[in-house]
C-alpha cells in the first residue's frame, strides 16, 4: 500500500486567468485619440500581474488539520490486498461478489471509506508519534499528544466520529490496558518496552492497531517476533477459516524466536490468554477471539468481518494477570438503556457515558476532560451492578518483557484487506 497524502490544491484564482491589479479593460499600448499635432496619445503603460499561484495544503506537524480537507472527495487510501486462495480463490474475479462490494460501498453504514478514514488517521497520527516520543517524556503528555491528533485529523464529532478507545501506553512487563490517570507521574525511561494501542472510529468503525517502541538493542528480537507473528496471523486468516488454526500460526512463529539477555538465551513466548477478537460497530469485541497459541475453537470467520488481529509475546511465563490501577472502562454493549441504580450520582454518570462513549470505551481523563469530578465511586458501581465492565491492566511477572503489534483486516467478498498497514509496520 501507498502511505503518501494527497494534497488538496486551494485554488485562489478560480477562473483560471490573468488578472492586472488595476485592471479598467485597457490594453497597454493602444492609440486612444488623435491631437491637434497629429501624435497618437498612449493610454498609460501598466504593469502586469502574474498569475497567482494554486497553493498546495500541506499537514502540519504535529499533525492537526482534518483529513477531509486532503480527501475531499470522500475516497480514502485502500489497504494492504491479499487475494483469497485455495477454495476461495475465485472470490477475485467473481462478479457476484464485486458486486456485493459495490452495494457495501454505496450504503453509507456498510461502505469501506469509514474504516479506511479511520485507518489514514492512525498512519498520521503514529507517523509522528513514532518519531517524536522520546525517553524522558511523561505518560501524560505522550497519550495526550497522541489523542489530541487523532481528535484533530479524525474531525471529531460527537458519537459519529473520534477516538476509538483510550490510548493504551502499557510499559514492560504490563501487556496491555495502561493509560495513564490524573496525576500519574511516570516517566518514559531508555530501558523501557513500550507498547502503544490507540484507535480510531467513524460512524462506529473502530480501526484498532498497535506498535510497539523500545530504545535500546536487547530487545529487538521480542519486537521481532512478535511483529512477524501478526504478519503469519494476517496470512492465515481469511474466510471460512477456524479461529483455532489462525492461533497455531500465530504460536508457531512467535515461539520460533530467542532474545539475549544478559548472555542468556530466553525464548520468546506467546501470551496465551490474551488474543485478537472481532470489532463491530460501536463494539471492539464483537464475540470471536482469536486465541494466540493453536486451539480446538472451530468457529469460522466469515465474508464481511472486521478483525483486530494483535499478538502479544513475552520474556516472562506468556501469562497476563490483572494487576494496578484501573484506568479502562466501557458500557457492557447489550447492558439495558435505563438499569435499576439506587446512587443518584452513578445515575447522572451512566448519563454521561451514554451521550459522549455509548459502548465505545473510555478512561478515567476522558470523564475528566468532559468536566466530571468525584466520580469514582458511582463509576465503581456502575460496574459493580453489572452495566460498566472495567479493564485493568494485565501484567506478566515482574521483570520481564512484552511486546504488541496489531492490525485491523476486513475480510471483503473479493480480498482481504489489512486497512491499518503501513510504511512503518
């Protein structure tokens, strides 16, 4: 796929042509009237102007300028392509399922363009985030860079468009689910494995895609591995394919790897009890997981699903725990609109959540930026009555090392499309 922007050209000069700058309709040279002494008078010389030229609208950096101002035409970057083989290799060329595509396309709930709006976000928005995130920074300020870019190219709108989840900045032996609350005071060190897991919605289609950063050599073949597990991942998913053989992909290849430590040899491992899963609208886990070590699950995927396929490897045992400070939140997807809350204030909260998250998570700054205060309390009940789920962070044993890369695929009618890829991964 071709990651490059395309520019929108402003144009200044809309009838395309030259313009004097004191222009009365004269032409500079032309005889007016004849005087007395036979001399042709001249009208006066004038300068001419030059043509004004169509400028160019080029993002800024960091980057804050909506994307629809380069894509006015509403057609978005498509993704990586893989064609579907085996017993599903006609899909390619058959005209049923182009045309099933097309349908997709023209109904404004189904078309491609919304996950791929999604999808050119992301590239921008960790396109400088890879480049500009730097040992020494706080927690803090990283996800709120991070956030605030996407808020700014993704247009953000309400519940039609904006962040897809909370910014996921999970640091070592800590997988996933860690953003930074108010007043945390951690600081990015040299040392440090950072995972970064944000995403981005429109119209409720979530692309959801990770990378993992790390400044030092010991662990680049954790990054490695890992990072070649979701490429075996995304080969062997496709449609009619068991979730249980994607896993045995994944697994095969992570476990292939070794990382030096210290002159030791550890070998990479898989992080069995975490997994990809299946995203639908306004839903980042729509009921599939795609388990990442070889399984029995005999549940197929199927044409028209969007999957997050994300691998997870460690230094450590390759098993996660919840452990820390909960910053993760969402409102249970089928959870009723109006529960039974005895607090007064977890009924306001649960107001809250519904008009600016929906079933779309959210974290503790999110309720802060949006101006609630001492909120924690009805938040906890909220879950503890069974209509918010919270999301911990998940940690492997102390010491150890993980990493993330992760894709969004859509498993079209005609090809698989991995919407989230890149130049950089």
């Amino acid at each position: 796929m071709t990651n490059t922007e395309k520019p929108v050209e402003e144009v200044l000069d809309l009838d395309g042509e030259d313009h004097d700058e004191n222009d009365d309709g004269e032409e500079e040279g032309v005889p007016d009237v004849v005087g007395a002494g036979g001399d042709a008078k001249k009208k006066k010389k004038k300068k001419k102007s030059k043509k004004k030229k169509a400028l160019t609208l080029v993002q800024t950096d960091p980057p804050r300028i909506g994307l629809s101002k380069f894509f006015p035409d509403g057609h978005y970057p498509e993704g990586e392509i893989h064609e579907y083989i085996g017993d599903n290799a006609y899909r390619t060329t058959s005209e049923e399922k182009r045309y099933l595509e097309r349908i997709a396309q023209e109904d404004p709930e189904t078309t491609y363009e919304n996950i791929r709006r999604g999808a050119e976000v992301h590239r921008l928005v960790r396109k400088h985030a890879r480049k500009w995130i730097k040992p020494g920074m706080s927690m803090t300020s990283i996800a709120e860079t991070i956030e605030d870019g996407t808020r700014a190219l993704v247009e953000e709108n309400g519940l039609e468009s904006g962040i897809g989840f909370p910014t996921g900045l999970s640091l070592n032996n800590c997988a996933a689910h860690y953003s930074p609350n108010a007043g945390d005071t951690n600081v990015l060190s040299k040392s440090d494995v950072l995972k970064v897991d944000f995403g981005v919605h429109v119209n409720g289609r979530i692309l959801d895609s990770a990378f993992t950063l790390t400044w030092e050599p010991t662990y680049d073949k954790l990054l490695e591995a890992v990072k070649a597990a979701t490429d075996a991942g995304i080969r062997a998913s496709g449609i009619d394919v068991r979730l249980g053989d994607v896993g045995g992909a994944i697994q095969e290849v992570m476990e292939s790897y070794e990382v030096e430590i210290n002159g030791k040899l550890i070998p990479v491992k898989t992080i069995e009890n975490l997994s990809g899963h299946s995203i639908g609208p306004y839903q980042i886990h729509a009921g599939k997981s795609v388990l990442l070590v070889k399984n029995r699950d005999q549940t197929k995927m199927e044409e028209g699903e969007y999957y997050a396929i994300e691998t997870f490897g460690s230094t450590g045992r390759g098993r996660v725990i919840e452990e820390g400070d909960c910053s993760h939140y969402a409102k249970i997807f089928d959870a009723p609109s109006n529960p039974p809350l005895k607090l007064t204030t977890a009924k306001s909260l649960f107001k809250t959540i519904n008009k600016n998250f929906g079933t779309l998570p959210f974290c503790r700054r999110y309720l802060d930026r949006i101006g609630e205060t001492k909120y924690l309390f009805a938040l906890n009940h909220l879950v503890s009555t069974g209509v918010v789920q919270d999301y911990p962070p998940l940690v492997d044993i102390f010491g150890s090392m993980t990493a993330q890369f992760e894709h969004t695929i859509l498993l079209r009618p005609t090809v698989k499309e991995v919407v989230s890829r890149g130049d950089d991964y």
